[in-house]
C-alpha cells in the first residue's frame, strides 16, 4: 500500500452493468467527485486526465477514471465516436456513484476531454443527471449538438492558445449553451497540452471551477 492509499483511498473498481474498469481516488472529506470522460483512443489510463485527478485530489476533489468501451467494443472505431453511447456510459457511472457507500451523496461533476467532452455534455443535458459542474479540456463540444441548449450545469471549456481550429468549435458550442459558461484559453498550449507548464494551468481552472460550483459541505 502506497502512502497515498494510507493517507486517501484509491479504489479499482467496476462499473455496472458491463464491469467497466475504474479507478476511484477518495480524499479525505471530499468536496465532490469527477467523472473522467477521456477522448478517442485513451482509456482510464490516460496520463493526463490521471495528473489532472491526482491534482484535484490534492484539493479534496474525488475522481472516477473508467473505461467508457469493453475491449470488444474498444476495437470497433465506429464506438470511440458514438457520442450517445458514451454518454450513456456516463450515465451509468453517475447512477453508480450515487449507489456507491463511498460517495453517495457527494456533488458530482463532469471533466471531458476530446470527444469525451460532447458525450459528458450530453450526459449533463438529461434533465435527471443533476451535475454540478462540467469542465471540457481541448474538448469537442459542438459533438453535444442539440443537447448544449438543454444542459444547465455550469460549463468551462479549456482551449489551448495555439489550437485555432477547436478555439473557433468551443466558441461555437458556447453560443449554443443556455447555462452559466466560461471560454479559457491557454495561452502557448497546442491541443494536448504538452508545453510545460500547459497542464498545470488546466488543473488551475478546473480545480475553481470545481470548487466554485461544488456546494459547501454545510449546504448539503
């Protein structure tokens, strides 16, 4: 056991109904929990979407990062961009999480990143999904198509300075929306985020925009 599953918890878990693969980091008297929903091609194992949880964590946000294909469904392509069955995926995590003894009763939010970032858009739309908060980093939003104008949780998307073409498709899909929503852009930051410095900033804005949107522990 490491000193960082002595001091929090860090959990392997299976997401129902198809035994989805997860990782589930629990701080301390957590603020709230954020579901991963990473692009095309990545997994629970991403290693950026895992800086960014060990960051949060930091902050005493949770984490679940989980697999949104079986293998099977992994190796069709066709999958990696049905931005319905992701959501849905999505949707199962979240119901698993409020069943969940751990962290039942905890706000939830949504951190997207790629194409993740429509399917967690959709998914926050459903008018039962109650998110707390969405974050999008280097995200296809304009992938949530007719759902944007549906979804209430209050919405930041996070672009790099030097990914134009993306710049121009959040900015697009922030028209679209109806909720409260903030553009961030990144300055120097290409669209994974890899110049120093970049992911940081990412964890920077999405840990506030957690935090500020998350209820006070005595308001629940």
């Amino acid at each position: 056991m490491t000193q960082l599953d002595r001091e929090d918890r860090r959990e392997t878990v299976a997401i129902p109904p198809f035994a989805l693969a997860g990782i589930l980091r629990l701080p301390a008297a957590a603020r709230g929990i954020v579901v991963f929903a990473h692009g095309s091609g990545s997994s629970r194992l991403s290693p950026r979407n895992n800086f960014v949880a060990d960051e949060l964590r930091k902050a005493g946000i949770a984490s679940l990062l989980f697999d949104l294909l079986t293998e099977a469904e992994a190796a069709d392509r066709a999958n990696v961009f049905d931005i319905d069955l992701l959501a849905d995926r999505l949707a199962a995590a979240t119901r698993w999480i409020r069943k969940h003894a751990s962290t039942q009763g905890l706000p939830i939010g949504y951190f997207g990143a790629s194409t993740g970032a429509g399917a967690a858009l959709v998914a926050a739309a459903e008018g039962h999904a109650e998110i707390a908060a969405v974050v999008s980093r280097g995200g296809r939003p304009d992938l949530a198509r007719a759902a944007l104008a549906r979804v209430k949780a209050p919405t930041l998307l996070i672009v790099g300075g030097d990914d134009p073409e993306v710049i121009e498709l959040n900015r697009a899909a922030q028209r679209a929306l109806r909720c409260e929503s903030r553009l961030a852009i990144v300055p120097g930051a290409s669209h994974l985020f890899e110049e120093p410095g970049t992911l940081e900033a990412v964890v920077a804005l999405a840990r506030d925009w957690f935090l500020d949107h998350f209820p006070a522990p005595r308001d629940r």
